[in-house]
C-alpha cells in the first residue's frame, strides 16, 4: 500500500472513527461548535479564481482517481469513500454540479468496470419553492428515486416545507458491478456519494437567487449543514466504517470572492473551517492575473493551497505561475476540454487520469503531512518551548492545547483523537484581543498592504500616514481633552517605563529646588524618587515597571532578585458582587478602624458605584482623610526622598485578580497628588480600548490623568504596540536646547507601519456602530454584554465568593482557603480542563477565573458562555463537597 494511503487502514483507523462519532455525541452539548470536523481522512474545498473553469469537472475526476485502485495495491483491496459536497447551487435542477459529478462517475466506470462493486449515489437536501417545484414538474426524480431518510442531515422523511424552503427527499443510486465481484455481494467495496445542501432555480449569483426566491439562509445554517454532512460521511451504505479509505471534496460556487447566499463573500464564508483548498485556476488570456488574485485571496485569510491545476489554452501560463509560487505550490495542466457539447466526456477524463492521479497524491501526502505535524506538536513543544507564567512539570505533554488557526474570537483546536474542535477565546489571548471574524480579515488586508508599502522605517524625525494618523486618532479619543503629545513603543511594560521618566521629569520640573539640585550635581546619587501605586497592582515585567509595583509572586526573589519595590503602596478599597446581587466595598484594615457608621458600603447596582453624587459622601470624607494621612507620612524634611508619580490601573486591576478598585478612592487619591504636584500615570495598558465598556477607564473615574499608557487591545491584538500619551506640561519638561534634556528612550521598531495601521483599523470599527453592533452611538458606550441574571445566579452559588462583570470582563472569585486561594493556587485547574471540553478555553489567576470578550462579540454569545460557567461551577462546588 502506498505511503500516503497507509494512514487511512488498519486498527488506528478503526480506533479514530469510532472516537470521531463518540466526540460528534458530546459536541453536541458545547459551545460553538458549528466548525468542528474529523481530521481522520482528507477533506479538501474545490476553488476557482472565476467561475465557468471546471470545478465540477476537478471534482469529478478525483472522484475516479480515488476510487480507482492503485497499480502498488495489493489484495485485498481497500474500502474506499468518496463524499462529493456542493454546499451552494444556483440553476438547480437543470444545473446539479452533484448531478453531474455522480452521472460522469458513473458513466465512466461503467464504460471501464472496476474490479470491484461500486455504489454511486447523489441526493439534494433543501431547495427553494420554485426549484423544488422545477424538480417534481419535471420527474427528475424518477427510476430509482424515492423516499429516503436522511435524518442524520437533518432531511424529514416525505419532505416538509420550512420557510422559503422544501427540504428535499429526493435521491438516486447506482450500484456499478465490478468485473470480478459478486453479484450476490450485499455491499460494494467502495461508494461515491454526491450531495447538494442548498439549491435555487435561478442561475444567478447565490445571494440574488436567494433574495429573488425568498429562500434565505444564514452563514451558520450553512456552515452547519456542512458540518453535520462531513461528520456524516463516516458512514456508508453499509454503516461500517472499520478499514475504510475516505476523501471529501467541498465545491464552491463561482469564484473565490463570489457571493454566498448572504451576501457573504465565499472565502469568508467557509474561513471558520479553514479547510485546505484546491485552486482551479485559469488558462485562458489573462487568466495568470486572475488565478494569481484568487491565490493571493485565499492566503491573505489563512488558507493553505495545496495545488493550481487548469485547462490548457495552449497559452503556457503554468510557466509564469510556477515561477510566481516559486515551486511553493504544484501547478497541474489538464488536456484542452473538448468543445462538442454532445461529447460526453469519457475521452478526456481518461486523457486526464494521469493528472488527476498526481493531485488525488499530492492531496493524500499533504493531508499526511499536516496529521503527523499536528501529532508531533505536543511533544515538541515540551522539548522545545519555554513558556510565560506556566509551571512546565504542571503542564503533561497531553493538557497541550495544539491551535491550528483562529477565526474571530475561536482557537480551531486539534483533538489528539484526530479532530478539530472549536474553543471561544475566553482570554482574548492574554487581554490582546477584540476582532471578529469580519475584522480579523480587514486586518490581515491593511497589514498586507501596509507591509508592502513601508516595510519598516525608523521614526525618529520622521512621519508616514500610518504613525500620524494613529497619533491624531488617540489624541481625539482616550486623549482627548488633556493630552497633546504621543510617544510609541513597542509593548505595555515598556510604555510604563516611558510614563515613568516622563513622570519624573515632570515632578523635578515643577519643583525647581530639586531640578537645581540635580542639575547642580549631574553625577550625585542623592535624591530618591518614589512611585505611590496601589497593593495589588501590575505595570509590566520589564525592572522598571516591577519597581513601581508592590511586591506579589510576580516580584519574590527568585523571579526579580534585583526588586526593591521603589514605591509607597496603598491598600485600596475594593469593591465586588456578593450573593443576592448585592455590590459592597471591601475596606482594608487600617480604615476599618477609622471609619463611623454613616458610611454607606452596600450598593443595589453597580451603577451606583460609579455616580459623581458619592463624592459629598462620608465614605468619601474617610478616604480622604486616609489619603492625606498617607501623603503626609511620605513627606520627607531632609529632602532625599520624593514621591515623584502617582501610578494606578484605572478601575481594575487585571493581574492582581480582576479587582475593581473603588472608583471614588481613585478619583480622590488622583486629586489630592494633582494638588501636591504629583504627577499621575493611568495605567491603561488592560483597561484602555473599551475592555471595561468605555474607550477609556478614565471616563469611568471622572478624571484625567498627565500621562496615560495603552497597548493590548489598541491594534486589535493582532500585533504589538504601545502608546504612552502625555499632556502639554509634561513634553515641555523635556524641551530645550540640549539633546541631553530630550527624552533619551526608544525602540527599533518603534511606531511601526504595520502596527500603526492596525490600531487605526481596529479603534475606528470598535466606535463605529456600523461595524461593532454593540456600541451605543449615541453615548459611545458598549451595551451591557454580560446577562444580568445568569450573573446574579452565579453569585448566589455556594462555590462562589464574589463576581465581577464589567464592559468585556466577567469575573469569578471562587470560595477557597489557604493554599487553595491566591495566585499560585490550582484550585480551578479541574473547573477549567471541564468548561475547555465544553468550547471555552480559559486560564485562571489562582482560585479566580474569568470569561474576556470583544467589544464586538454578541451578547447572546455572552449569554451562553456564562450559562456554561454556571453548569461547571455548579458542578464543580458539589464535587468540592
């Protein structure tokens, strides 16, 4: 047996199928999983860079060279299974690409018998009103056609109408006797099975078809059917499946950026599946430009292409083309196609055998290629890697998530049962991201084309569109009203360490007694320069950013030797949702002692949390008098020590376990440091770009920073960048006559192209209410994502302290003690590894766990994420039991 069909027999193969309809079962109950499919055999989608080109003929001729035995084949032959899919058909039923596939078939080898017995059949699931009608006007569906059940695709036995639609009982078989078989056999070796998901009588564009005949149908009513029809094509006529050899093509309809029956262009439309294509290219005059573009489509959304094959025109284009993909992709050349329409073919599917030979193995080896990497991955990559925050001897070779691609805000996750299975992104892959699929792709364009326009060229003196126009975008909005001047870098961490020295600066240049003794003494190493921040906070790993934080596990000596924690460090107030749906403020020790009891700590909503009318409160008062008790114990008389900058993550702190800080104690504690010429830094690297519901964190506290930090969510997640922004004040402390004065700090790569662009794409489709459904346009806030009562249900479970649900953050704190609590606890492990299986893929903070959006994800997609959460945690406190 050759090499590249080996895989496909045996007792593995047995053992992977049956594993591939136990999972179907499950993956009934997840999340999304309207994209998973087997992985056990190849699956290839049939494209073309225009229509007309001969799809359908690809289709077919791979259908008689799979089915086909080898000339190395040795007794006994191989079950074999081709499964034909034309998800999209326009023209139906005079035009049935599934139609022609299993007649040419079947005339084919019925002119040239196999040596064994073959069953062909084609059926058609759903068609509009006016094709199903073409259909029984017309007796298609006579001679061996009648009424079959095909259940498993969801087809009703005697049809029944559905909206614009008939779904379809109509099929047709053929069993073609081999030459050396038994007519008595009860099952042939091997079938062709051809069917088409969706029709329309008008040979028109889909989406025209579609609205003329008022038969329309969702991207995911599509992309489910098809779903439903791959798992499905494991089983046969037979329904046994041991030792069976199967390959699946998907055709297209028209080209690779024709329309789907949405509207949806088509190589948009079948992205979550990201299955590797076939492209029909074109041999006509001009047909190099057209199959180049359709080539350069597919790749820009992440397809992998593993062959070019078209007609000869005698026009030699296959020599340009190998040149274009230097030998990346084979490029295959099929015989001219006759013209006679009355030929039927047979001729030239013979002439063409050779050809389709070398794409059927060029399939079957890429397909081998790409399941032995995907097995080999997990292994690897213990060996090899050496991964952020992860305890590798808690991480066994088999708990490896192995990602094969993203789509929006899902992992496509390989299975080690040999299946891709699809997991929401409940990290936004690590607080990064906010695409959906439509953006994620306008992404890829805009970088695409702004790698080629600027490369990389460096910024210092310099101005390219990208930079300015990002720069004007950010002082018009998370900036807007108080800062004048942005500088890049390339990460968050490293923006706080600009924010830092621009903070310091600005604090020696307001008090000119300590500027002239600097200046007085350039070399000294007398004066002392603090930061006050928060307990509990995270400013980045780089050494600077971890001086300005108080001391935590990220801190200890054996991850920072060198931290001294050049910082004061307050002990904030907190506040969270207990049971009962009840928000109240955690007050830290020291104030618990100073407190009266007019101070109102409980709260029927969290918008009362964040109301202005709080500030004349006592609770207010007691903040403030903490506050400048702590300024004044900072106040050094012999003037060696100063606190030089104010550092804070504005409402949450997202590291120090997803705690939202009392928004009036920062507003105060912002206030009393403006009035001591502290200079302030909001820390917005985690909560800036809407993360928290408003574009910035500020908005939420009611007051402005000097300098502010973003990065994460600023491009979109799709590529590092950071901006530090700062007010007018603070830039005029560095201007002067000497260079020495300027701001000596900077990166290679700062302000780069391509990140530039990116955050210009993504900020403006996050605040248009065009493109994110979820932004209120009027207020420019997100609507609420997170369904306020399954959020109150989860509070009231006994397993849970207290939640957090908050703009794209949805939080958890679970009930633990000791060892179980904290950041280096694994309490949740075995609550994350279920909600994994479930489709959710989450990593926890200690004994919190927490769900992160996209400020474009559907809140009804919110909603069943966390009534997922609740299934788990619920189950998972009466395990705790």
């Amino acid at each position: 047996m050759p090499t590249t069909t080996a895989l496909f027999s045996g007792s593995l193969r047995r053992f992977l199928i049956k594993q591939s309809h136990i999972i179907h079962q499950r993956g009934r109950r997840r999340l999304h999983s309207v994209t998973e499919y087997p992985l056990t055999h190849p699956i290839y989608t049939i494209w073309a860079s225009n229509t007309s080109l001969g799809k359908t003929l690809v289709s077919a001729g791979l259908s008689m060279s799979f089915i086909s035995p080898s000339p190395s084949s040795a007794a006994p032959l191989p079950k074999k299974r081709f499964v034909y899919l034309k998800p999209v058909q326009t023209g139906f039923p005079d035009d049935s690409d599934s139609r022609f596939v299993y007649r040419k078939f079947s005339d084919y080898f019925a002119c040239k018998p196999l040596p064994y017995s073959v069953f062909a059949s084609n059926c058609v699931l759903k068609a509009s009103i006016p094709a199903a009608n073409e259909v029984l006007g017309h007796g298609i569906a006579s001679g061996s056609a009648g009424n079959h059940n095909f259940g498993a695709e969801g087809v009703e036995k005697g049809g029944g109408f559905d909206g614009g639609w008939k779904n379809m009982n109509w099929y047709e078989e053929r069993k073609l006797q081999g030459s050396e078989s038994n007519e008595a056999e009860l099952f042939p070796v091997s079938e062709v099975v051809c069917k088409t998901l969706y029709g329309w009588k008008e040979a028109v564009s889909p989406h025209l078809a579609a609205a003329r005949e008022e038969a329309t149908v969702e991207d995911s009513e599509v992309l489910d059917m098809l779903k439903r029809c791959l798992i499905n094509g494991l089983a046969g006529k037979s329904g046994a499946s041991e030792e069976l050899e199967v390959m699946c093509v998907i055709e297209t309809a028209g080209g690779v950026a024709s329309p789907g029956p949405s509207g949806t262009l088509q190589c948009d439309l079948y992205r979550p599946f990201r299955l590797p294509a076939i492209l029909v290219g074109d041999g006509r005059l001009g047909g190099i430009s057209g199959t180049i573009s359709a080539y350069e489509s597919l790749k820009i959304r992440g397809y992998d292409v593993a062959a070019v094959i078209f007609e000869d025109h005698s026009l030699m284009n296959e020599v340009p083309l190998l040149s274009y993909f230097r030998n990346r992709v084979p490029v295959l050349v099929l015989p001219s196609i006759p013209k006679d329409t009355s030929d039927d073919l047979i001729a030239w599917f013979d002439e063409s055998q050779a050809v389709f030979s070398s794409l059927k193995e060029i399939m079957l080896s890429n397909f081998l290629e790409r399941t032995q990497r995907l097995h080999g991955m997990r292994k690897k990559a213990c060996d090899v890697l050496w991964w952020p925050f992860t305890q590798h001897k808690l991480v066994p070779e088999e708990k490896v998530t192995v990602i094969d691609s993203r789509c929006g805000e899902n992992f496509a996750v390989h299975k080690s049962f040999d299946w891709i299975s699809q997991q929401f992104d409940a990290c936004a892959s690590w607080w990064t991201q906010g695409p959906d699929a439509k953006l994620q792709i306008e992404l890829a364009r805009d970088m695409g084309y702004t790698a080629a326009r600027y490369g990389h060229v460096m910024f210092p003196e310099n101005v390219y569109e990208p930079a300015l126009e990002l720069a004007e975008i950010l002082l018009e909005g998370v900036g807007k009203g108080w800062a004048s001047r942005v500088y890049f870098s390339d990460n968050g961490s490293t923006s706080v360490e600009i924010a830092l020295k621009m903070a310091f600066r600005k604090f020696l240049s307001d008090n000119k007694v300590l500027l002239d003794l600097v200046n007085a003494n350039p070399k000294g190493r007398f004066m002392d320069l603090k930061v006050l921040a928060l307990k509990g906070s995270y400013h980045g790993d780089t050494l600077g950013a971890m001086e300005a934080q108080a001391p935590s596990p990220y801190t200890g000596f054996l991850q920072q030797p060198w931290y001294s924690g050049r910082g004061i460090f307050l002990d904030p107030p907190t506040v969270s949702m207990y049971g009962g749906g009840i928000w109240e403020v955690s007050l830290p020790e020291k104030m618990q002692s100073e407190k009266s009891n007019d101070e109102r700590l409980s709260f029927c909503s969290r918008d009362e949390v964040f109301k202005r009318s709080r500030d004349g409160s006592a609770l207010a008062d007691l903040y403030t008098s903490s506050i400048l008790q702590e300024l004044q114990l900072l106040s050094d008389t012999n003037g060696l020590s100063h606190v030089g900058a104010l550092i804070i993550e504005p409402v949450v702190q997202g590291a120090g376990g997803m705690q939202l800080i009392d928004p009036l104690y920062q507003r105060i504690l912002v206030s009393e440091c403006k009035c001591q010429k502290i200079p302030v830094i909001f820390d917005e690297v985690f909560t800036g770009f809407w993360r928290l519901g408003r574009e910035s964190a500020a908005e939420m506290l009611h007051c402005q920073p000097d300098i502010s930090c973003f990065s994460k969510l600023m491009t979109g997640g799709i590529i590092p960048l950071a901006a530090t922004l700062a007010s007018d004040a603070v830039f005029e402390a560095f201007t002067g006559e000497s260079k020495l004065k300027a701001l000596l700090h900077g990166h290679s790569y700062s302000a780069h192209a391509m990140g530039c662009a990116a955050a210009v794409k993504s900020i403006k489709w996050f605040k248009d209410s065009k493109t994110n459904m979820n932004m209120v346009s009027e207020s420019r806030l997100l609507q609420e994502l997170w369904n306020e009562e399954i959020v109150l249900q989860i509070s009231l479970l006994p397993a849970v302290h207290r939640v957090l649900a908050l703009g794209t953050v949805c939080a958890i704190e679970l009930v633990a003690e000791g060892s179980n609590a904290g950041y280096a606890s694994t309490y949740a492990t075995s609550l994350v590894e279920k909600l994994r299986e479930d489709g959710i893929y989450m990593r926890p903070l200690g004994n919190v766990i927490y769900l992160m959006c996209g400020p474009c994800t559907s809140p009804d997609i919110c909603r069943v994420l966390l009534e997922k959460v609740y299934a788990r945690i619920q189950e998972f406190g009466r395990q705790d039991v």
